[in-house]
C-alpha cells in the first residue's frame, strides 16, 4: 500500500470530513500539549500535514492519540490494524487526511452481531 492509496478523496467542505478533522485537530493538540509540542495551533493541522515531518509526533504519541481515537470512537475503531497496514516510511509520511478518513470508513462499518 502507497502512503496516498489510502486517502479517498476529500471535497472542501465535506461535513463529515470537516467534522471528523475538527475532533482529530482537538485529540491532536491535546496530544502535542502533553508532551511539550503545543506549538502548533488548530488552523495549521489540515488534512494534507504529516503527524511526522509537521506535528513532530514520534511512536508515544501515536499511542497516546490511539487511546483518544479508541476513548472517542470505541474499539471499532483500531489504530493498531489501521498503521498496521503500512511499512516504516508509509508511516513516516502518514498524513492527518488518511486517518480521517480511516475514522470516517471505521465509523460507517457494519459491525458485527453475535446475536445473528
């Protein structure tokens, strides 16, 4: 998998994508203010920036936003499988826009139901 094979395409004013960014901007600065890293304001995170070479964020914060996503979201929505899917230099280029719309993809699976 390509770093961009994962980003759908994303239309300005998608509310649902702005929706989902909004939240993740929020988990994101939350994240970066708890390790020092608050630099970064909300209108600078944008579905095109990259958690690496932009945010800074190294593996803890990853594991620390994992735990917002999984606290927000419920266990549907796995950050592991999600990196799981990508070797190390995909993961260096993983931009805010793939995970978006990972969140908006994990939101709108059908679950499964072990009464059926």
């Amino acid at each position: 998998m390509r770093v961009n094979d994962a980003i759908a395409p994303w239309r300005c004013g998608d509310p649902v994508a702005d929706a989902v960014l909004d939240e993740l901007r929020g988990m994101l600065l939350r994240t970066l203010g708890e390790f020092g890293l608050s630099e970064v304001d909300a209108a600078g995170i944008t579905m095109d920036t990259m958690f690496y070479s932009d945010l800074e964020m190294e593996s803890i914060d990853l594991v620390t936003l994992a735990g917002q996503l999984e606290e927000r979201y419920g266990s549907a929505l796995n950050f592991a499988t999600f990196i799981a899917g990508f070797d190390l230099i995909e993961i260096i280029g993983l931009r805010v826009g793939q995970l978006v719309q990972y969140v908006i993809s994990a939101r709108n699976a059908p679950t499964a139901d072990p009464a059926r």
